[in-house]
C-alpha cells in the first residue's frame, strides 16, 4: 500500500476515534505522534489539522452537495472519509482530484457498507465540479451556478 494510502488510512482513524469518544481530534493527534507505534506518518497529521481546520467549511459543503443524506445520518466513517476526500479536493494542491476521489472510494469500500463506495464517489465528483480553477482561491468561493450532477439519490454513481 502506497504511503499516502497509508497516511489517508490513519487520518481516518484519528478522525473517527476523536468523534465517536467526543475528543477534540487535535489532542488525539497529538497524544498519537508523541507516543504511537507505528508513528503517526506526516501526511496523515496534514489530513487531520487540514479537515479540523476547514471542518465548517467541509461539513457545509457536504451537507449541501449530499442529497438524502444529512450529515447525522451517515456512517461515521463515511463522514470522515468524506472530510478527508472533500480536503484533498479543496486544499490539498498536490492532490489530482481523480487521486482524491479515487483514495476516497477505496477506503469506503474497505471500511464501511456496501452502498458507501457508490455514494462517496457521487458525493465528491459532485464537489469536484465545484473545484476552483488552477490559481484561484483553493476553497474560497467556490458557490456553484446551480446543480452539480449525479441523480440526488443516496448512493448515486458517477
């Protein structure tokens, strides 16, 4: 499994254990790099500090974009699969949005329900459509001229 996989993989740890015991995921990563074993690798502390950062931002974008779905609903580890997903997109420029969506996927079809794969791939192509373009303000403005694909259907595919 290639590093940033890897990487992709434990953020989603520290961002689902932080939310399911009600600790701030900062702390977590904290307490995580100082003492794990394996260590913490550096690109999942950039996925983690990156969604804590952008959290609001990320869960109103996926609020809005999820169609059928509110956030309280979703599994838990779709969620954060979707704030990882949904960061790489918007935030991380060194990230090809195929990758991002691509990584997404993968760890929705290895960790969650059968329908998840489908719906995070719907989810984030849509928010892809959203991207700004090259040298614009990654995640600045990025309010869409109107629908943004894919049938609205939980579980849509794209």
């Amino acid at each position: 499994m290639p590093a940033r996989s890897k990487a992709r993989k434990r953020a989603l740890d520290l961002l689902y254990e932080a939310e399911i015991r009600g600790e701030d995921v900062l702390r977590l990563l904290s307490e995580r790099a100082a003492g794990s074993e394996p260590p913490v690798p550096e690109y999942a502390a950039v996925l983690v500090r990156g969604v804590q950062a952008h959290r609001a931002e990320i869960d109103g974008m996926l609020a809005e974009y999820s169609r059928g779905w509110s956030l309280d609903r979703m599994p838990a580890v779709d969620r954060n699969i979707l704030r990882i997903g949904t960061y790489e997109l918007f935030w991380a420029g060194d990230v090809p949005p195929g990758v991002a969506i691509s990584e997404a996927v993968l760890l929705a079809r290895d960790l969650s329900t059968d329908g998840s794969p489908a719906f995070v791939n719907g989810l984030l192509a849509r928010l892809a459509e959203l991207r700004p373009a090259a040298g614009d303000d990654p995640g600045g403005g990025a309010e869409p001229g109107g629908e943004a694909g894919a049938d609205g259907e939980p579980g849509p595919e794209a």
